[in-house]
C-alpha cells in the first residue's frame, strides 16, 4: 500500500495518485489541508520504530506501507495559517495541524521505508554554490559562474563572459534572466544580497526525471531565457522525449545517488558544442508540466518505485 501526502488537486500528486489507481495499486490519501482531523502516534516497541496514522476513522501502521510520496506545502503558507482562517479553524486545530506536519517530517527522516524523498536529502537546495560542488563531483560541466555583493567583482568578471545570465543562490523559486544594459544600473543592490551570475550558453535545456533506476529526459525548445515562463513573453516552448548518452545517464544516476535523492529533476543544458553542463537540481520536481508536454510516463514510475522498488515496467 501507497501512502500519499500532500494537496490531492496539485498537479504532481494528482496524477502520482491516478497513475496508482490505474496500476490497481492500493493506496491512502492524507490531504495536507485536513491534517487536523487526523492524529499521529510515533514510539519503539522492541527497538524497533512503530508508528499509527488514524485517518478518516481508521487506523493504518505506518511500517505496513510499501512507499510515501509527500510533496506538502511549507506550513505557514498554507491557507489555514492566515487570521481569516484561523478564526475559522481555531487556533487549537491549527497547532495540531502544524504539529503534525512537523511529526510526519521526523518520521520520514528516520524510517526505513521507501520515501520520495526524504527531509534531510533535500539540504543541498539550500545552497546553490554547495550543490553545484556536488554536481562537479558527479562528473557535470559546469558554466563559468561568479557569486558576489561586489559589483567591481562582477564587472571583472563580465569582461571575461560579456553574455550573462543570473538567478537567486537559494531554495527560493526566481526567475533565471539574461544580464542587460538595463540592468547596470540597478548593480550596486547587489551589496545587500549574494547573487549567482553565469555565463550565458548556447544551446538547448534538457530536463532528466530521475526516478529511482530509470530517468526520463525531456529536451526543451524556446527562444527565451527561462523556459518556465515563455509565456509571459509570448513565447513558446516546445518539449520533447530524448535519449541521453550512456555516460551522462549515468552521470544523473551518480548525482541523485550522491544527493540522497531517488527522485529529482535534473537541469542540463547541451551546448552549442555538444558539451553538456548542469545548473542544479531540484529535490521536488514539478514532474507534471513535462509529463504533460512530452507523453512521458514520470507519476507511474514513481508509483512502481514505492510499490515494487523498482520503477521498470515489467
């Protein structure tokens, strides 16, 4: 049996779930949004860990499931955190809420169970700079890259690379942007927060899902900087299934392994001259948008993963 954690309608976890159901795979469903009306039990009995969920009425040993895909929302930016709600709520059910949230957490970092993914893998993200030493380490190229608050720093180093793009150094979703003359005028805020500028390639983006033993690579067409977002420049991007070299399929295997991530979205780009480099990788993808843009079937290897181990068809 699956365990699902998470906000049912959210397009990654919506279709993890469909992909379980048309496999005939038994399942639960905790929604994020519902944890107060749940409670949570965590103990060890003989040295060894046990833990009871009762949801809806029922009580379910957690160590009798197969597998957990979690993708929950940060707990202070859920709905019911907000003074509207929580006059609604009540405050004792919101701290419960948050209580358990906070007690799944710990349970998924201890358990032995198959979990996508654990809390503790997901530390790299929090630091850009740490992280691409670990890609260097996994074999990747990586794009000349300078992160500073000084603008003479980046100004030399803008002699060396005239095309630049930059992007935040931390967990925080932003929007990757080609350095312009415009934006000259705006270097000396960069004293008030580290930032990574790269040299710009040339090229196509390629995004591998690597879930468990098999990954799943998408190239990306667009003329834009951020593909993400093609649309607010009236852009298009256009995704498609690909196949990688053996060498750099085994390259994105070492980095999830390295990373402590069974699933991950990995952002590599093949350059101009047929080099391949990587920017970072994310320890919760939002697999859906490619799944939809390519025909690749990423949720129902993550339901084979946590049920059989082994994310392959048979």
């Amino acid at each position: 049996m699956l365990l699902f954690i998470g906000i049912p309608t959210e397009p990654p976890v919506a279709m993890a779930i469909h992909a379980a159901e048309k496999a005939g795979i038994p399942h639960v469903v905790l929604d994020q949004r519902t944890m107060h009306f749940c409670n949570l039990s965590i103990g060890f009995v003989n040295n060894k860990l046990k833990a009871s969920l009762q949801l809806q009425d029922k009580d379910y040993p957690l160590e009798k499931f197969s597998g957990v895909y979690f993708r929950m929302m940060e707990y202070n930016s859920m709905p019911h955190t907000d003074p509207q709600s929580l006059q609604y709520m009540g405050a004792g059910n919101v701290k419960k809420s948050g209580l358990l949230h906070q007690q799944l957490l710990y349970w998924m970092d201890i358990t032995r169970l198959r979990i996508l993914n654990p809390p503790w893998s997901m530390g790299s993200n929090m630091s850009k700079p740490y992280q691409a030493q670990l890609i260097r380490e996994a074999g990747f190229k990586i794009p000349p890259t300078c992160i500073t608050t000084e603008k003479q720093s980046l100004l030399a180093f803008r002699e060396k690379h005239p095309s630049l793009i930059y992007k935040s150094i931390s967990a925080v979703r932003s929007i990757v942007k080609e350095f312009t003359t415009a934006d000259e005028k705006m270097l000396n805020k960069i004293q008030y927060l580290p930032t990574q500028f790269q040299q710009k390639l040339n090229g196509v983006n390629i995004r591998v899902h690597v879930v468990g033993d098999v990954l799943f690579a998408t190239r990306i067409d667009s003329e834009v900087t951020d593909y993400r977002y093609a649309g607010r420049e009236n852009k298009t991007a256009t995704l498609s299934a690909t196949v990688l070299p053996k060498k750099i399929q085994q390259a994105c295997f070492t980095l999830s392994k390295q990373l402590g991530l069974t699933l991950c979205g990995i952002d590599l780009f093949l350059s101009a001259g047929n080099e391949y480099y990587c920017f970072e990788v994310n320890p919760s993808p939002g697999y859906s948008y490619f799944q939809n843009n390519s025909g690749q079937d990423i949720a129902g290897a993550i339901a084979r993963w946590l049920y059989y181990g082994t994310a392959k068809t048979k």
